[in-house]
C-alpha cells in the first residue's frame, strides 16, 4: 500500500505513457485542435427520478435545471445503469460497465464475480477515462463530488486524469460532515488534488460546496486558452436526504394529497408536456406500499415529510446549478460549453432505518443510531437520517415501474438534458433518440476531435447537429445487467427478466412507446419477438464478460416484504383523475 | 406508530399542574394538539413567610410551612382555529407554623382546600389550532398567547385566622406567555426562552380580623431558559419576579385606615427538572428561593418545593397505542 503510494505517480506517468491506442490517437488530435473546441460541464445527480425536474413534468421548483432544458434539448429515452457505480464507470470509460471493473457494485459483489475480470468493483486502468483522454488532448479536466470508483491511489480522481478534485470517494454520507452512510463507511474519504484529505471546508455542505470548488477551479484557471472538462458529480439527492436549516420547510403541506394523487398529477402533466403518449399509464402502486388516503391523518403526516425534503433538497441542487451556469455566464465561458445533465440511476426506494430498528442488535444497525438521529424532527437536519423509501421513489420514477436496483424503467431512465451554445434546438423534446450513458464520453470526444473507436457507446455528435435523430438505428440495442436482473432494448420493445419479488422471475414485453409503465406484459402475445430479444441479450452477455451473480439482494426479500396480493388492488386509480385535496381539506384546483 | 407517541408525549412533559399564586413554571405554555388532556397532582412545600395559597397575608418574621396538593385538570380544546388550553385547579392542603413570635391569635396549623381556579390560554401568534397531524409537524419558533385566569373564593377560610388556605377574595389574573425556540425543535435538543409577564388584580377581603383588604394590581414576571438533556427530560433555570399588591387595611364596620402594607414585591430563582416517563406520565421536580431581600418587612421570603406528576392522554391516540399493545 505505501509503495503503492509512494510511485503511484510514476506508475501512473509510465501507463499513460504506454497507454491504450486510444490514448495514442487522442493525444496526435488534440495537436491538431484549436482552441475553439468545447468545454464540456458533465452535471451527474444522485438518484436523482425521471419525473422530478419541471421540465419532466416534477412539481419541485427546478427553475435553472428547466432553463437549461428551455434553452438545450431534453431526451426522454436515455438509460443508465441500474445503480450507482456501473453508471459513472460507463459515463467515465465509454464501455459497458462489465469489462471496466464495475460488473457489479463492489459492495454487493457476488461469491462466483469475486477475482473475476470486469468485477474488480474498482474501475480498470486500462480502460482510459474521458478525463484521461481529453486532458491527453489538451483539455483542461476538473472533477467535485462523488466519485465512488475506487480508493486506491491509482483509482482515484487525480490519478485517472482530473487536474484537480475535491472528491468523495464513498458511494454516499452525510451531506454536512464526515459521517459515512453504512457501518461499511463510518467516515467519508476525500481527496483534493490527489491528496487523501479528512478535512471538510469551512460550512461544508455538499451540493455547496462542490459548487464553490468547481467555480474555484475554473476561476483560478480563467485565463488559460485551453478549453475544460468540468465533471460535477453531485451526491444529492443521495440518502441521507439533508438541506441547511432554512430550506428545510420550504414544501411543507405542499405533498398532503400524498402519492397516489401525486403520480396522477405528474403523468397528467407529462401528458400535457408531451414527454408521454396519451394512453400512457403509470406503473401499479408497489403491493407493499399502502394506498396513501387509507392511511391515517397522522401517518400522513410523517410520510409526507420525507418527500418534503427531498424536493427542499432537489430545489437547492437546481439553485447550486444555476450558481455555476451564471458563473460560467459571467466570465464569458458559457458561449462555448456545452453542458449535459443526468441522473446516475432511478430514485431511490431503499429506505435502511426500518430494517435497522427490526435489527438493533447489529453492528450495521448500530451504526445509525449511534452516528445519527432519526426522530421525525430530526429528518433532514445535518445529524439527521431519512431515506424516502419506495412509495415516494415511484412518484420519483413516474410514470414508471420501480426504482434504482431494477432494470425496470424506473431504475434506468434518466432525464437528459443537453444545452449547447447558441441554444441549438432550444426546447426540442427528443423521444425518438435511443440513448446510453457511455454514448456520452464518445460523444464529448468527437466533439473535441478526440478518437474514440475503443468506446462501446456511440456519439451524439450528429444528432446534437441536428443531422440526425438518434445514434441508434433500429436493429441497435441497449441491454443491461444488474443483481441479476436482466433487460434489453430495441426500438420501442424491450425485454425484461427481474427477479422475485420486485419482478415477476421470468423474461417479460413490454412495448415502452405505448407501455412506459411496463403494465401490460406482451411476452404471451408476441413470444417470437421476445425470443429475438433474449437472444440479443445472450449476445451482449456473451461480449461483455456478463456473469450472473450467484447472490443477490433480492435472495429472501420475498419473506422481508407482505405477500403479493392476487389481483392489484381496485382501489389504485391508476391513471385516472382524482381530486387533489389540500391541507384543509379543499380541492385543488388545477 | 412509536414516533407519534414520542412527538407527543414530548410535548405533553412539560404541560402544567402547578400554579402557585403568581407562578406556573417552565413549558407550561408549550401548544398541545387539540384534545389532549392532562390531570396533574402537584406537591408543593413551601416555607415562607406567607401561606402558600394565599398571598394578601404576608406576616414579617413568621415563618409558615405549606403542604399542599394541587389537583387540576387540563385540556386543549381550539377555538377560531388557534390553540387554546382550557384550566381548572383547585390546591387542597395545609399549612402549619411553629412559629413562637408574636402572631395575631388563631390556630397555627389549619387543613382544608384553595380557592378554585379556572383559566384559559389562547395563543394568538404562532400556534394555531393543532390537530394532531399538524401538532406532530409543529416546529415552535416563537409564540404569543393570552391568558385569563379567574380565582374565586371557595377555599376554607376563616376571618379571625391568620393561617388560611382560602383567600376570601375573588381575584383575576391577565399575562401573555411568550416562548421563543432557541434551537432545533428536536426531541434531547430543543432549547427555550419563556418570558411571561402577568398581572392580577384583586377584589376586597372584606373580613380579616373585622379589616378589610384591598389590595392593587400584582404584577409579575416570570421567565424560563429550558433545555432538552435527552429526549425525554429537561432541566430549567427559572426566575421569577413580582412587584406591587400593596396593601390597605381599612375596618370592616367604621371603615377607618387601619394599615398600609407595602406588597410582597420579591425574586426567586430556581431550576425545574422534567422527565417522561411514558407516554402518559410525566414527572417535574423543583425548587426555588427567594433572592435580594429588602428593606421591605412584607416582601416574600422563602423557598418552594414541588413535586408534580402529569398523565395525560388523547383519545385518538391512546386508542391506537391501546390497539398496538
């Protein structure tokens, strides 16, 4: 480890030096580069859901994030990985997330990936990274927030082509101090420029302060002629959900009508906005989530709260966003970068208190009650611990089925939004475009002249020219592999297999244009067309080193959760229009 | 639905059953949901220099102990959609003195029941009516209410004594408790300042001794800073001060001047200490003594002692709590 250490920088020069072809080729173009090439500011959310932005048909106040969109281009069919690493691994290298060392979360590695290659659970040298490429072509690169690809010194920021950091390594913690999230992480880890540091800045507040060292990055460096990478990882809305004091009421009563009315008014909306089709229907309401009018007034109360402060927490993401547009606005940089905005992965449905209090014996139990306070007035505080759990996460992923973990598209579609100078295509809503995460390290390298045939994503860069709808012709697919859940996408149908109990444990179809909500599984109906897409499936697992783990979060989940009703429940107005009600007990008017 | 219970039972530890003449304590004031009740018992052991019930009697030199218990019932119950707490309490008790110094003729030891008292306190900034789904996302901040309280003289009283628990006079008292969060209202954090300044006037004992009193308006000041320890127990610095209620002695039947006293004017400090026991039962234990003594033979000297056990209960969520059990 000291040694390690110790050269890591040589290592590192001595790799680059020998590096892939890739790295070859990109630095031989960027000589051949201009300074007009783009800056590139890559914005990540953390379980951020499809649905929460205005621009996606959210009711949180996201005003810069719906500028952005205004102004760029929002994609409506644009995947990411079904949980948090795999993601970043495929939006830093370009290649599917099973040959760069991110099979699997290295946390939840199964028995049979472990010393497999491509389930490290870090990311791989020898997959270079967009920070590493562009920089090679005389990019400037600076990365804030999370990272959660590695904590070796030759895995961390610095090491894979950010000029300067300030990152965390974890997959999450508190937002305010050094509290990790899970007794494996009691206390976050940090680098600045390279160097392991424990030391927070003075009222550390992630989503702030991550902002303030991006803007302190790029500022220091104003005058330099070259152009920049500034990749702002975000760890909000990541659990545990906490927002400086004075925003923490900011949505109080504004959810009372709870989230059965909730996922109505948003897929109304989204109907309005045209970012569904008309017969669109939401997903059925999860079997072990109640219907929210039969609970009581008083349990209401408390679950309304958590989705309180996630918007409270989105809404000062959205402000912190709009912080570094202007800065970038007023230094004159904004007329030549191009900014994108996704998600990591669905929202989270996950909430770890519960089964924590069912356990309190555990070391993993205790981690929570010994480091945070989870007393109802304590959510959202900077020594508070909320999650949102399920019911609100389906709002999050409205109009679809389930949320981060399942290759539902509740775990895998993200917004997209797309800004460019000069506003191209100002407010065009694309749905036509099939899109990846790891199409965009190849596109920002086309965009900056950089080759990029080593990536497995495909560019965006004529469609973002308008030359072309989608970098997906119709026989091109998009499948996955997450916990042993598996999916597969061409054109409009898609394939799905996600285990019990969240799934049904066997392949399903759905047609997503006219099914986005996954209800209506077509698989008796159209059993050829679901025999070719398990086949494509085969074929992408076969090329990507897939193995499926013999372990998995859903093994005995079955027995954690109520069984499944026979019939859904005729009480689920799904779809339909159903009066809102306000906190006295009025009807909203629309 | 555990957290409920605690949310409630937070802020029922603190609802009062004590009310000494001019003084109540700390989180008496705190808004309750709507419905909640609350019946206390308060032992009080005061020794001081007047009886503890009574306070148109102060008898320099004499040094009187009062044993009393006051009973009183609470509930709040809303009205134009603010949080009101409706009051009664009635002291029932003794009060006794060794005292071997020249004191008017009468028993030195006398039992028997206070003067019923029924109030009510409405807060008009920054409670409004608490049903319990509002109550239970209730962040107090700051808050102002008004209370009127009416003291009506049923207590045992007996004209030729000087020890009574009763005063024999009908008196009313106006004040406007004022609470303001310091901190984050978390349970085992919560902080506040409670300021409440009072005033009571007096009607005429028209027989003391054949002497009627009169006596002018009481004002007092009482104030409270209060902290959570954990979630379920406080500690309070308190200090009280009160001015005024002079006092005039006229005969009953010729209606001469007789005496001009100067009012029991006097501060005390002490500390409450609070702690729940359940959901349902609450326990506060206090002291406090008189400070800055002066040259004014009637001023109030002494201390108190109290003791006080609250149980209260909602119905809509006792009902659940007895479902869950």
């Amino acid at each position: 480890m000291a040694f390690s250490r110790k050269y890591s920088g040589l290592i590192r020069i001595v790799r680059l030096a020998i590096g892939s072809s890739a790295l070859t080729v990109a630095t031989i173009a960027s000589a051949q580069q201009t300074d007009e090439r783009p800056n590139f500011v890559l914005i990540v959310a953390d379980d951020l859901g499809f649905s929460d932005l205005g621009s996606f048909g959210g009711e949180i106040n996201t005003p810069n994030l719906d500028r952005l969109a205004q102004e760029g281009v929002r994609y409506t069919n644009f995947y990411v990985g079904a949980s948090c690493s795999p993601t970043r691994s495929m939006l830093m290298t370009g290649n599917d997330n099973h040959r760069v060392g991110m099979g699997n979360m290295y946390e939840m590695t199964a028995p049979n990936q472990l010393n497999q290659q491509g389930y490290e659970g870090i990311l791989r040298r020898d997959f270079p990274t967009i920070a590493e490429l562009l920089k090679s072509a005389g990019y400037r690169t600076y990365m804030t927030g999370k990272w959660h690809l590695g904590h070796e010194p030759d895995y961390i920021p610095r090491a894979r082509g950010f000029d300067r950091d300030f990152s965390l390594l974890n997959a999450a913690g508190s937002h305010f101090t050094l509290t990790g999230s899970r007794i494996e992480n009691e206390k976050s880890e940090f680098t600045r420029d390279g160097q392991y540091t424990r030391k927070l800045p003075k009222n550390y507040y992630s989503t702030r302060t991550f902002t303030d060292e991006m803007i302190g990055f790029l500022d220091a460096d104003r005058d330099k002629d070259s152009p920049f990478l500034a990749y702002l990882a975000y760890q909000a809305p990541h659990d545990p959900l906490q927002v400086p004091d004075d925003w923490l009421r900011r949505y109080k009563g504004k959810f009372d009508y709870g989230w059965d009315r909730l996922r109505n008014r948003r897929l109304a909306r989204m109907k309005q906005m045209g970012l569904v089709s008309e017969g669109a229907e939401l997903s059925p309401r999860l079997w072990f989530v109640p219907e929210f009018d039969d609970m009581t007034k008083a349990s209401r109360v408390t679950a309304v709260r958590k989705m309180e402060i996630y918007a409270s927490v989105v809404e000062y993401l959205d402000w912190q966003i709009g912080r570094m547009i202007e800065y970038l606005e007023q230094s004159g940089q904004l007329d030549n970068t191009i900014i994108l905005f996704i998600s990591d992965n669905g929202p989270e449905g996950n909430d770890p208190i519960p089964g924590a209090k069912r356990q309190p014996n555990l070391e993993s139990s205790s981690f929570f009650y010994n480091n945070y306070e989870t007393h109802f007035n304590a959510w959202g505080r900077d020594y508070g611990f909320v999650a949102y759990g399920a019911p609100w996460a389906q709002v999050s992923a409205t109009p679809f089925k389930s949320y981060k973990g399942a290759v539902y598209e509740g775990g895998i579609r993200s917004p997209l939004i797309v800004w460019q100078p000069g506003k191209k295509q100002a407010g065009e809503l694309n749905q036509q475009a099939l899109l990846h995460v790891m199409d965009i390290a190849p596109t920002m390298l086309d965009l900056a002249g950089v080759d990029h045939s080593s990536m497995q994503g495909l560019s965006w860069a004529e469609m973002l020219s308008g030359r072309q709808l989608s970098p997906r012709g119709e026989d091109d697919i998009i499948a996955m592999q997450m916990f042993g859940a598996m999916m597969v996408r061409r054109g409009d149908w898609k394939a799905v297999m996600m285990p019990e109990p969240i799934g049904e444990g066997r392949w399903e179809l759905f047609n997503l244009a006219r099914d986005p909500g996954e209800t209506n599984d077509l698989a008796a109906q159209h059993p050829e067309r679901l025999e070719t897409l398990m086949a494509a499936w085969d074929e992408y697992a076969k090329a990507n080193n897939v193995i499926l783990p013999n372990r998995t979060p859903y093994d005995g989940l079955a027995d954690r959760l109520p069984p499944k009703p026979p019939v859904v429940s005729p009480g689920w107005p799904r779809g339909q229009e159903t009066n809102w009600i306000d906190r006295s007990g009025n009807e909203i008017e629309e | 639905m555990k957290l409920i219970k605690l949310s409630i039972a937070a802020l029922l530890l603190a609802f009062p059953s004590a009310a000494w003449a001019q003084y109540e304590g700390p989180r008496v004031d705190w808004p309750l949901p709507r419905m909640t009740n609350v019946v206390g018992v308060t032992y009080a052991d005061a020794d001081a220099n007047a009886a503890f019930t009574v306070l148109n009697r102060v008898e320099p030199e004499v040094e009187i102990e009062s044993n009393v218990f006051i009973l009183s019932y609470t509930r709040s119950q809303p009205i134009f959609d603010r949080t009101v707490h409706w009051q009664l309490q009635m002291p029932i008790g003794n009060v006794d003195t060794d005292s071997n110094l020249p004191i008017p003729a009468g028993r030195s030891f006398r039992d028997g029941v206070g003067d019923l008292t029924f109030g009510a306190t409405v807060n008009l900034i920054g409670a409004p009516d608490l049903p319990v789904r509002e109550a239970l996302r209730y962040d107090l901040d700051t808050t102002v209410g008004l209370g009127i309280s009416v003291t009506a003289p049923t207590g045992t009283y007996e004209s030729d004594e000087v020890l009574n628990l009763g005063s024999n006079q009908w008196s009313a008292r106006v004040s406007v408790p004022i609470i303001k969060s310091l901190g984050d209202w978390v349970p085992g954090r919560r902080m506040t300042l409670e300021v409440k300044p009072s005033v009571r006037f007096f009607g005429n004992n028209s027989n003391s001794f054949g002497e009627t009193i009169e006596q002018d308006p009481l004002l007092a000041l009482e104030a409270h800073l209060t902290r959570d320890l954990t979630k379920d127990a406080f500690i309070s610095l308190d200090y009280n001060l009160i001015e005024g209620g002079d006092q005039t002695f006229t005969d009953s039947s010729t209606g001469m001047l007789v005496e001009e006293r100067d009012g029991p004017g006097a501060q005390s400090l002490g500390f409450t200490f609070g702690y729940t026991v359940n959901e349902n039962l609450s326990l506060f234990v206090g002291h406090h003594q008189t400070i800055a003594e002066s040259s004014n033979p009637f001023e109030l000297r002494g201390s108190l002692t109290t003791v006080r056990l609250t149980w209260s209960w909602h119905p809509v969520l006792q009902r659940r709590s007895d479902f869950q059990d």
